[in-house]
C-alpha cells in the first residue's frame, strides 16, 4: 500500500511544480515598478537595496525601473546627509515620485 500511495503522489508533486515554475517566470517579467526621483543637488547617487540605480541628473524625466516589493532607498552627496526611506509593499505597475532635497553637511 505505501508504495501505491508513494507512486500517485509523485505525479501530483511534479505536476504542482512544474505550474509553480511557470508562474514565479511569468511574475517576474512585470514585477516592476517606476520610480521618479526628483532631488537637489542633482549630481546625488541613488542607491536601491545597496545597489547604485542612477542620479539626480537623470532620474527627473526618466523613470527607475525597480523590482516590486519593499525597497530601501539612500541617495547621497558628497558634502550632505544622506537621505534614507523605505518604500513599503509597492505592486507591479505603480509608479512613484520621490522628492527632497539633500542638507548639506557642516563638515
């Protein structure tokens, strides 16, 4: 009996993952969000996760194109304090404007 129940349970389980494949690819093609960042001093780098997505300079009129989920976000200057938020269970197709303006450091 426990061989018969072992062999019809093995199909099931291939079948199941095999759809769950599928489905985490087709996720992942438009799990993206736009983001616009709009900062002063323009030069300032923008960090995502740790990882450099682009500057000021850039980032005004074209959008960052960043995988959906929670995102740390750090934009920094030389000479200024960084600016550090998070973005909070952002979907597939949103896009969001991120605003500020950076201080500048006493030292």
């Amino acid at each position: 009996m426990r061989k018969l129940l072992i062999s019809l349970m093995l199909p099931l389980f291939v079948s199941l993952s095999a759809c769950a494949s599928s489905a985490i690819q087709v996720r992942q093609q438009d799990a993206y969000f736009d983001l616009y960042v709009v900062v002063e001093p323009k030069d300032a780098v923008i960090l995502i996760d740790d990882e450099i997505f682009g500057t000021g300079n850039t980032t005004k009129e074209t959008p960052l194109r960043v995988t959906a989920g929670t995102k740390r976000v750090e934009i920094r200057c030389e000479g200024y304090h960084p600016f550090r938020t998070t973005l909070e269970y952002i979907q597939p197709g949103e896009v969001y404007t991120l605003s500020t303006h950076l201080i500048q450091s006493e030292f």
